[in-house]
C-alpha cells in the first residue's frame, strides 16, 4: 500500500534538491527525445542551446532583455496569486500597455518634449493594463464571477483591440503594418542607459522585483494580500475589507502588465502588433508558480523558460529543426517540475507491499 | 445582401471544432478539471491525425488503391490515441500528483502547440515541397464525403446535408453527453465529483476513476475536434499555427453554454458564426472594423459570465470544485 500524507515544512535545501532531481531527469527524457525524433546527439543540442544562450555579449543582452520583460510579467502577476485570484490575463493587460504607450508615441509624438512624451507614455499604459485588470476584479469582488475565464477572454478582447488599431494606424496603408514608430526623431523611446540599449529595461526591473518583495512580504497590504489569499472568510473575520483588497491587488496587477506593455514598446520593440506580448502572460503564470510565487526566487526560474527560448531559436537555425522543438523540451521540463511539487508537498511512505513511487510520466 | 444559404454552412463548418472542444471540456470540467491545455490537445489531436494518414497516404503506390474505409479509421485513431496521452498526462499530474491545474493545463498548451508545429513541420520537409503545408487531397475527400442527395434539396440539403461525417458525429456527441450528464446514475455521480468531491467520496464513488475517465474522454473528444478541422474544414492541408485560438474559444464556450453540452450545438455554430461574420458583413473600404468584429464571441462569453454571476441561480454555476485537486486527507 502507498500511504500518502501532507509533510509539514520541507527544508529549502531539500526541496531545491528535489527540483534539481526533476530537472536532471527532464533533461535525461528530453535528450532521449531528441534523438528518438531527430536522430541528433543531444549533448550537442543542450551545448548549441547553451551556446545560443551565452554565446557571445549581445546573446547575453538579449537574453537579460527576455529575462527582464518575463520576470516584469511575472512580478505584476505574482500578488493576484498570492491571492488565490487567477490572473490568467496578462497577455491582454500587456497588450493594451502597448497599445497606450504606442498611441501616444503615435499621436503625441511631434507635440511634447521626449521627457514630458515618456512621463504620458507611462501613465496611460499603466492606466490602460490596471483598467483591463480592475474589469473582472470588480466583478470578482462583488459578484464573484469566475476570474480565470473572465481574464482569459479579456486577452482577446484586448488582441482584437490592438488589430483594429494597427489597421487604423498602418504604414503603409494596405500593408497590416505599423512599422517602426518614429524612427526618425525617436520620440518616445527610452533612452539608452551606458551606451546600451537594453539596459534600462533591465534596471527598471531589477528595482520592481525587489520592491515588490519589499511589498509582499514586509507591508500590511502584502499581509493583507497572503490572508484573503489563505481564507477569505478569516480575512473578513479580522476585519480586512476583502472587496477592497481584490481591487487595489489587481490594480497594482494590471498596472505592472502595463508597465511591461511600455518596456515593449518604448524600450525594445517601438511598434505595436497583436503577438507583441508573444505568450508571455501565460508563460508569466508558470514563472511565477514554478517560484511558489516569491518575486526573488522568479529570477531564476524565468531564467529558466528565457533560456529554453533563446536556446531554442539557436538550434532550430543550426540543426534545421523547427522552432517548435523548443516548445516540446520547455513542455517537458514544465511537466516534471510540476510533477516534482507533489514530492515536497506530500510525503510517500510504503507500508508492506512495494510499489515503486514515480516520478516521470 | 446577406446570403443566409452561403452563411450558415461556413458557420457550422466553423462551429464543429467548437463544439467537439466545448463538449471534450465540459465533460471534463463536469469532473472538476478545469483542463487549459484543451488548444493544446486539439492541436495534438489534429497532428496526430495527420501523421496517421500521411503515413497511410505515402505508403500506397497510388492514391487510387485507398481504401476509404481504412482512410478513415487510421487517422481517427491516431488522433484518439494521441489526446488520450494528452488526457493521461494531465489526469496523472492532477490527480495522482495534485498538481496546479491551472499550471498544468498551460504547460499542455505549450508543448501540445509545439508538438503540432513541430511535426507538422518535419512533414512538410519530408514532402519537400515549396509550401509550408501538408496536403492530404485523398483522406481529406473521404472525410468530406456527403450524403449523396444532399446537392438536389437545394438550399435545405446546403444548409443540413452538405457536411462531412464528423460534423454529425460531433452533434451526436454532444446530445449523447447531455444525456449522459442529466439523466443517468454515472452522470449524476460525475456531477457528485466535480460538485464536492468529499461528499462523493463518502458515497462510495471512486474519485480519482471518474476523474481520469471524464478527462481523457473529454481530450478524446476534444482531439477530434482537431482532426475535424484539419481533414474537413481545411481540405486536409495542415499548416503551422494554422488553428489559431479556437482551442481558447472552446473553453468560452464552456461558459457560455453555462456547462451543457446539448445548448453548445446551436451555441457552437453561433460562435462559428460571429468568428466570421465579419467576411459577411459589407465594411467597405473601413477593414479595421472587421477586426472588431472578431471580438464579438469573446465579449458575448464575458457577458454570459457576469449575467450567470449575477443571478447566482445553483444549477447555473460552475462546478463547485472546478480546478481543485482533491486530497482525501485534507479537510
């Protein structure tokens, strides 16, 4: 029989050792995959993605890059969990950060100062994601209607936005582009910080994930945040205006994804299409849990799905395979971290007759 | 003028996918699973099939021995075998190792859509043609094969009669599952399970057998949905990413049809409907209006959420415990 009961606390270090272990296995199943599909030596795959990863100076700005926009996503997503509400929409709260930002570079952009243009760029976009956001909180709050389909459907709506726009806007007409906004005067880009491009980017995003740990972990309103997450019946017993803390969580939410959506725009990308935010909302989700929703520890695991990507694009040029080949590792890999949860929460204990516990599918 | 006869057939062809992935997902949300990985596995479903049949089309010497019957029957296993691995995966994550569903159903997306593009594109290199699709004429003829008076009733035998097989097996599914779930003893237990599990379980209902056999049939369902598209709709040519978002709005369709399989056959050729009502609708020269359009059935489905909400009526609301794990020893 395999008796099968909560553990109580496990200690960091063992469960990091956990999560290696199902790593190191994943990676076992995913080169045994590869050769089985593609008949190529999966050690040189893993050293091409590697290579792909940190090959040179400006695969590994590119990589920061990545890194710094998933982890800013994961950061706005990370206290709606905290508080058991599902944000499943950032993809749309990004997009419609984008769209803010790149209709203000688009309308405003020959009328303001740069400086006043950024300041605007940055207030509309996180208006326009906290909106998108604040939509199904309130009706979470006050009627609670199911906020994880009703985020869902909200990014299509949002991704149907942004079509109509880029039409409405397109150089040249007929052609379904924007193009580069103003690349002639640059209004409205961020400026280059050192020489680099993306480095503002990635110190903006360094300063959030900390103040948001700060915020979580040390404020009343992050307490607050972990109370109603854990039950909303004792949060209203001690007197937390449960309504309330779902609003002002979600603004916050929102307004980080728009945030992300001005990153896009103003910092890497100055133009606007409808697969700008390019998945990561959902990727996002899966950064934020694999962290078990601590903003700090999200470094890494973002990292991790950054790394899968870039890694990705490298062997699907050098090897001739399709793009998607990275999508099926990186699925991989997911589901064996997911899979190695349950060995931290619960503990398995054989009584008498053996079984063997497991562990990969 | 607005052609009705030329509207509704697209919209129904539309709607079929729809419909085969509502009713995969009800019944699986019936059980308490709330699967996101449903596009994923409508994506795995359609390959699969395709896989199937390429291999079946390329290994007659010529495409006149086939054999309709074998035609037929090769892909659609393939496809059901293919999302019942799909279902088995997340059943085993999610209820053998209570794992976050919502998690788990995304990491299904992933790597379902990357499964699909993937070997879809190998394909199309082993085909070594200039176009990035696989073309399979032959099956996709078969599967399109209408009743033989359909074309002398006019525009009735148009508008009923002018589908392929699946999209009638697809509207018996969905009647059969609303059977199932309203009237007999397994889909009163199923409702028990995914209601509160607990209860049920103290009943004496095997939880973690309904949950399994609810998932993977609804994944097999759901697959098939994939393969409609692909050998029906599609004319048997397979492109990269070529599906779109319809495994998303499936899951609108859950809640739109407020968990009845019955309600989502009219439901899904509505939502096929608006999904390309704005070819129908004369915009002029103003194309962006189109694009708005295309949000119809989405912000329908978020109104049917609120409306649901709101009147708060028992029999209208999720299933009690829907995207919970269920812990026997944790009450």
């Amino acid at each position: 029989m395999i008796h099968i009961a909560k553990r109580k606390e496990m200690s960091l270090a063992q469960a990091s050792l956990i999560r290696a272990i199902a790593i190191a296995l994943a990676l076992v199943t995913c080169g045994i995959i590869t050769t089985f599909t593609t008949g190529l030596n999966p050690i040189s795959v893993y050293a091409t993605m590697f290579e792909g990863a940190f090959g040179s100076a400006r695969k590994v700005w590119i990589l920061l890059q990545e890194l710094s926009i998933l982890l800013c996503v994961s950061i706005a997503l990370t206290p709606a969990f905290r508080m058991r509400f599902w944000n499943l929409g950032g993809e749309g709260q990004i997009l419609v950060g984008c769209l803010a930002a790149a209709s203000c570079m688009i309308i405003l952009g020959d009328r303001l100062p740069n400086a006043v243009l950024i300041l605007v760029m940055l207030l509309a976009s996180i208006a326009a994601g906290a909106v998108w956001a604040v939509i199904p909180a309130f009706f979470k709050a006050r009627w609670n209607t199911n906020e994880t389909l009703f985020t869902l459907m909200m990014n299509y709506v949002a991704t149907q936005l942004v079509a109509y726009f880029v039409i409405v806007w397109e150089v040249p007409k007929g052609s379904g582009n924007i193009g580069i906004i103003n690349q002639s005067t640059e209004a409205g880009w961020f400026p280059q910080v050192a020489g680099n491009k993306y480095l503002l980017n990635i110190l903006l995003v360094a300063f959030l994930t900390v103040a948001m740990y700060v915020y979580l972990t040390r404020s009343k309103h992050g307490y607050e945040i972990s109370v109603v997450g854990e039950s909303t019946n004792t949060a209203r017993y001690v007197g937390i205006k449960v309504e309330q803390v779902i609003l002002r969580t979600l603004l916050l939410s929102g307004a980080i994804c728009g945030f992300a959506g001005l990153l896009l725009v103003a910092g890497t990308n100055h133009t606007l299409t409808t697969t700008l935010a390019g998945g990561r909302g959902f990727t996002a989700v899966m950064v934020a849990w694999l962290a078990k929703f601590n903003p700090l520890v999200m470094v890494a695991s973002s990292l991790l799905l950054v790394f899968m990507e870039c890694g990705a694009g490298e062997i699907s040029t050098a090897f001739g395979l399709n793009h998607s080949f990275g999508d099926i590792l990186t699925g991989i890999i997911l589901f064996f971290i997911i899979g190695s949860e349950f060995f931290i929460t619960y503990q398995v204990r054989f009584t008498r007759k053996e079984k063997g516990g497991e562990e990969h599918v | 003028m607005f052609d009705l006869a030329a509207f509704i057939p697209r919209a129904v062809a539309q709607g079929i996918p729809l419909l085969f992935g509502s009713t995969g997902e009800i019944i699986t949300e019936k059980s308490g699973n709330l699967n996101l990985g449903i596009p994923g596995v409508m994506y795995v479903g359609g390959i699969c099939g395709v896989i199937g049949s390429f291999l079946y089309e390329n290994s007659l010497a010529d495409p006149a021995d086939m054999n309709s019957f074998l035609a037929v029957l090769i892909p659609v296993v393939c496809c059901l075998i293919g999302s019942l691995l799909m279902g088995l995966l997340y059943c085993f994550l999610t209820v053998n190792l209570r794992s976050n569903q919502n998690v788990t159903g995304l990491a299904m997306t992933t790597f379902g859509v990357g499964f699909g593009n993937f070997f879809g594109g190998s394909l199309i290199k082993l085909t070594g043609t200039d176009v990035p699709t696989i073309s399979l004429g032959a099956t996709s003829r078969v599967f399109r094969t209408t009743l033989p008076f359909a074309n002398s009733l006019g525009w009735f035998g148009k508008i009923f009669f002018s589908y392929g097989f699946l999209a009638y097996v697809a509207v018996l599914i969905a009647l059969l599952a609303s059977y199932v779930l309203d009237r007999t003893r397994i889909g009163l237990q199923l409702r028990a399970v995914g209601e509160d599990p607990a209860t049920a379980d103290a009943a004496g209902i095997n939880i973690t057998r309904y949950k399994y056999i609810a998932t993977c049939l609804g994944c097999m369902i759901a697959g098939l949905g994939g393969l409609y598209y692909v050998m029906d709709y599609a004319n048997g040519i397979w492109s990269n990413d070529a599906f779109g978002d319809r495994g998303w709005l499936a899951i609108a369709l859950v809640i739109f049809t407020i968990w009845r399989p019955n309600v989502s056959v009219p439901a899904s050729i509505l939502f096929g409907g608006l999904y390309i009502l704005y070819l129908f609708i004369p915009t002029g020269k103003n194309l962006a209006v189109k694009e708005l359009y295309k949000m119809l059935p989405y912000v329908v489905t978020i109104v049917v959420l609120i409306i649901t909400s709101m009147r708060s009526k028992r029999e209208n609301q999720p299933p009690e415990s829907l995207g919970l794990p269920y812990f026997r020893e944790d009450r």
